[in-house]
C-alpha cells in the first residue's frame, strides 16, 4: 500500500466518525427561523455498522429480573429436636422468630433466623429444592429438611423472578 493510499483510507475513516458530529450542528437540528428542513439520514459505515451491532442489545430487550427468595429458618442437629420445635409451633404460642432465638444453632438466629434474600444455588441443594418450588406455599413452614448441617424448618416470605413459574 502506497503512503497515497493509506492517507486516503484514513481521511475516509475520520470523515465517516466525524460526519455524525457535524450533522449534528446543521441546520436541519438547529433551531432556526427557516421554515426549511433538510431531511438527514443516519449515517451508514458498512463493515463499521455490523461491529456496532455486535456489541449492542437491541435484539434481546431487557433481561429479565433475577429469581430471588426471602426465607427463614431454626436450624437445630437432630430430628428429635426438630419435631420438638414443631410442636411447640403448633401450639401457637410462640413465634417463629422467637423459636429460632432459643433454638436454632445457626447465627441467624439473632434476627429470628431470617436469611435475607438469595438467588438459586446459593444455598444448599436440599434447601434450594424446597425454597425455589413452585408448590411452597408462602408463610408455610416445611419440614425438618435434612441437610449437611443438621434439620432445619423453613419458612419463605417472598419470591421474585422467573416469570410466572411460582
């Protein structure tokens, strides 16, 4: 390629990237008095225009919100303790909340075993299947569910996410 040559390639390509900013300043995107308007077209790059495009998300729309739940848990090592806890929620004289402050081993206790909100896969998988179920019921309590880390009982609040799959 001769220097000619070259030279001319690149005056091509700062005329095509500059081209946008000048259009922008003509008359017919000024404000002006002339009842005149010259009508503009967007300005075509050919190879330059499908690089763009690869990089944009025009196609695809927003993404979508990200699956989340809310729950609950007392976390206690065994089953006997577990069908305790049970029992005393089924009297129905002491809240979930306060059952998980004098039972659960789980540091989450301290906010009555609330565990914030999670995304699929944060948790343990026997958890996870129980959370993100369609067929759990919010404000129900499940359980004991046997993980690694002893039996919990399980309560979510909320889900969010994922369509209408819940």
């Amino acid at each position: 390629m001769t220097s000619s040559s070259f030279f001319f390639l690149v005056a091509v390509v700062a005329i095509a990237l500059v081209s946008p900013l000048i259009n922008a300043f003509s008359p017919s995107h000024t404000s002006s008095s002339s009842s005149v308007r010259h009508p503009t077209t967007p300005l075509s790059m050919g190879i330059f225009d499908s690089i763009g495009k690869a990089f944009s998300n025009e196609e695809y729309g927003a993404p979508p919100d990200a699956v989340k739940a809310t729950a609950r848990h007392i976390l206690v090592p065994s089953l006997d303790d577990a069908n305790q806890v049970l029992e005393e929620i089924g009297r129905g004289e002491t809240s979930f909340a306060a059952l998980a402050g004098k039972y659960s081993t789980c540091p989450s206790k301290s906010s009555g075993g609330s565990l914030g909100s999670f995304g699929p896969g944060t948790m343990v998988k026997e958890f996870d299947e129980v959370v993100f179920n369609p067929e759990t019921k919010m404000g129900e309590i499940k359980g004991p569910i046997q993980t690694q880390f002893g039996y919990h009982l399980l309560v979510v609040d909320k889900r969010t996410g994922g369509g209408d799959w819940y």
